[in-house]
C-alpha cells in the first residue's frame, strides 16, 4: 500500500458543495459537523463522527450541512497483495454511517486505530518523521479496511439500513456498471484495454471486476476481449483482402506473431490455413 496523500482540514461558514474524484483508493472521517455524502448514485446522511471509504476514480461529493465541518482524508494506492473490503461491503459501511453508534464496543478497536490515524494525520508525522512513519500509517490504514470488514461481516443483520439497501440491489449496480465496461471494450477491442483501465473507468478494484465479469460472461475481461479480437479477425479474414499483419494491427494485436499464435490456440489452425479452409464459406 502506498501513501499517495493526506491532510486534514476545517470548513467553516455557508454551507457550500465540495466534489472530488480520484484514481486511488480514498478514505474520509469527519470528526465534527453534518454532512450529505454522495458517492456511485447513492446518499448518505451522516454526523460526525463518520467514516466514508470511496473506490478509484468514483466520483463523490459533500453537500455540508453544518457551519463547521472537519475532517481529514487519506489517498492510497493498493497493491495487489492488499486487502480491501468488496464494493457491497463498501457501500453498506458507507450507509451505516447515518446511524452508526460509535460507542458500542464492537467498534473499539475500529476508535483506536481511528485515534492513531487521525495524529499522525493532523500532526503530519509521516512528512516530519520519515519513510517509517509513513509505513506506520499505511500499516494502520490497511488495519482499519480490515477490522470494517471484519466489524461489517459480525453485525451485518444488526444494522437497519443494510436491510434496505440489500445485496441485490448492490449487485445490481455493480453489472450496470459492468455492462458499461463491456460496451466500452466492444467499442474499443483495438486499443490498449488494460484490467488497471478497466478499474478506473468503474470505481472497483480489479479483483473484484474479474469475478462479476465472469458470472456475467463465463470469462475474464481478458478472455472477453480475445474472443472479441478472434471474432473480428475471422471476419477480416472472410471478406477482406487484409494480409496479417494487417489484420493484427486492426484488431490490436502488438505483432503477428502474437496473433497467429492466438489465433491457432483459439482455432486450432494459424490464420493463413483458417482462411483457406473457409475461402468457399
């Protein structure tokens, strides 16, 4: 997990609008005032305290409610090693925070590694006592995911809001959001479509992606993309006149060694011996 920045800060005066949207993973407490959050089509009322944890490049925003408002906001970038909780857990963590009593014990140990983060936050000790420091609150911040996943799977049935904002419903944005990537990759099989791309362009974290990707299609957004690219290639190799290397470069192929070896593991022939058999088709 990396650090990617941080800060706290105080909003005093009219209530005013604040939107944002980030690349990174983004986590935001709110130690006093009143808010509205609005993240992925959904809202979330909430009084500090409160903790949001926002996906990558998910656009979200605050409509503040009370003249003051304080809070402090981390920006990570995750690795693939690290842990963090799945969209559905996300978004019901996120909706709980309307009603969350944050004295109950189940949430202790959640307030103390809160309290650790929010000095070395509003102290800036990582930018004051170095790289050790820094991973500190990295370490702290990856402990945190963990113990809301741990706290959401215990209480889950306990906390009103979840029953109306229920998995299905979740699940149901999540495959609009998936249907739109689909379309996106149909449009644009010839360019450079990368899991990383397909991850900004939805707010889930790729993990996440290629299990939905495969309940919905039988296949990885990889083997999605190939069986588009294969499709397109067939088609250039039936009615055009296209040699293959430029086929390859068509249908986003870096050379054409790679597509003939694609090709012949999709078909089971190279392209050049697939057109011949199918030139009376």
């Amino acid at each position: 997990m990396y650090i990617r920045e941080y800060d706290h800060f105080t909003s005093a005066g009219p209530v005013r609008v604040s939107r944002s949207i980030h690349p990174y993973h983004e986590l935001i407490f709110f130690s006093s005032g009143e808010l509205n959050m609005h993240w992925i089509g959904n809202a979330y009322k909430a009084e500090a305290p409160a903790l949001f944890v926002f996906t990558p490049s998910s656009p979200h925003h605050i409509d503040q409610i009370s003249s003051l408002l304080a809070c402090w906001f981390i920006e990570v970038r995750m690795q693939d090693t690290d842990f963090i909780p799945c969209i559905e857990m996300l978004h019901a963590w996120n909706l709980a925070q309307s009603e969350l009593n944050w004295e109950q014990a189940e949430l202790a140990d959640i307030r103390l590694t809160l309290t650790s983060i929010s000095r070395m936050v509003t102290d800036k000790l990582p930018n004051t006592n170095g790289e050790k420091a820094n991973q500190i609150l990295a370490c702290d911040v990856q402990k945190l995911l963990l113990q809301i996943d741990q706290y959401m799977t215990a209480c889950h049935s306990s906390i009103d809001p979840l029953r109306a904002h229920n998995t299905s419903s979740d699940k149901w944005t999540a495959q609009t959001y998936m249907y739109s990537l689909i379309r996106h990759m149909e449009n644009n099989f010839a360019g450079d479509i990368t899991l990383e791309d397909l991850s900004k362009r939805s707010g889930y974290t790729p993990s996440y992606i290629i299990r939905l990707f495969k309940e919905m299609t039988g296949l990885t957004p990889f083997q999605y993309l190939n069986e588009l690219r294969m499709q397109a290639a067939t088609s250039y190799l039936k009615s055009t006149g296209m040699n293959m290397r430029e086929i390859a470069e068509a249908i986003g192929f870096p050379s054409i060694h790679y597509f003939s070896r694609m090709f012949k593991k999709k078909f089971g022939q190279s392209p050049t011996e697939w057109k011949k058999s199918h030139s009376g088709v």
